[in-house]
C-alpha cells in the first residue's frame, strides 16, 4: 500500500483529474442502469434486499429480490409484493392476502371512457400471525400507488452484503474509501 501511495504523488495533476473522471464515469454510468431497470420495470426500486424474517420460509433475511410493477396488471391473492407507505422509510415485503376492486366515482367530465376499477389490497407477512393493517398507519387497505412491485425471482442471501454495510457503516466509509483510493491509483 506505500508503494501505491508513492506511486500516486508521482503522478501528474493530468493523469489524476483523468483518473477522477473515469471514477465519475463509473458512477454515472452505475446510476443510469439503476434508472434503466427502474423505467423498464415500472418500478421505483426494481431490486430490494429482505431485511427482516416476516415471509419465511418463503424468503430469508439477506436475500436479493427482482420486482416488475405493470401498470395494466392485476394483483391476485398469494402474489408477493413490495409496498412503501407514505412516512415510512423501508418497503415493506408481503404476500397479497386479500383484494377488493371499487369502481371509480363518474366524473362529468368523463365522456366515453370505461371506468376500470381501482384495484385495493390487503396483506400480510408468511411469518406473521395477523395482517398487515397496524402497519398501513390509518390506511385500510393499500392502493396501487403503495406498490414498490411484485417479486419475479430472487437470489438468496446475495443482500447481506447490504444489511453488513448499513448495520456497520464503518465497513461501507471504509470499503467505498478503498475502492476510491484504487480507482484513482491505477494507472489504466
């Protein structure tokens, strides 16, 4: 590492602004997929990390999961979905439970148009013993505006990758300052 560090006061102010737009490069570059998958999928967060036990034996803390969230598909008892309640900073993973369709309110100014109906659910957690109403804080029901997106696939424990980094944040200031640190040493 003093090697390295030699290495980087003999490089010129050229080579280190270089260096530093390829590092801004990276991160742009990473931030621009997230948004990509985030529009492809239709989903604010396309990725989450299950950070708790309450959809066992189903998903594990620390496991990765894939949403999608289409905007003209239904929601039908047993799928699992991700919702985030207004106030509340972590989605929250769950199983649908129940759901109830209520036709909208006629507008006059609605001429021709069909009048789909809102779509409303109910949920709970496979390792819980009641549903999720406590948790919707006032709410009886979650609208389609509270849907993160509905779990296609995961990878188990991939996410304790995550859970370590915010449970210690030590180790993430000292695992993102390393790889600073090597982003601007190299000399490629």
């Amino acid at each position: 590492m003093l090697e390295e560090l030699k290495a980087f006061k003999k490089l010129g102010v050229r080579h280190i602004l270089l260096q530093i737009l390829n590092f801004a490069t990276v991160i742009a570059s990473g931030l621009m997929i997230w948004k990509g998958l985030g529009v492809l999928t239709n989903s604010e967060s396309p990725i989450v990390v299950v950070l708790s036990g309450s959809m066992e034996p189903a998903f594990y803390r620390g496991d990765i999961l894939f949403l999608t969230n289409p905007s003209n598909q239904r929601y039908k008892t047993g799928d699992i979905t991700v919702y985030k309640i207004p106030g509340a900073e972590i989605p929250i993973v769950h199983r649908v439970l129940e759901t109830h369709d209520v036709s909208p309110k006629k507008q006059a100014s609605t001429r021709s148009k069909s009048l789909v109906p809102h779509q409303r659910l109910l949920t709970k957690g496979d390792n819980n013993y009641v549903d999720d109403i406590e948790l919707y804080q006032g709410l009886d029901w979650l609208e389609r505006k509270h849907i993160v997106g509905k779990v296609r696939g995961f990878l188990p424990y991939v996410g304790y990758v995550t859970i370590a980094m915010n449970d210690f944040p030590q180790l993430k200031y000292a695992l993102l300052g390393t790889l600073g640190l090597l982003a601007l040493i190299q000399r490629e």
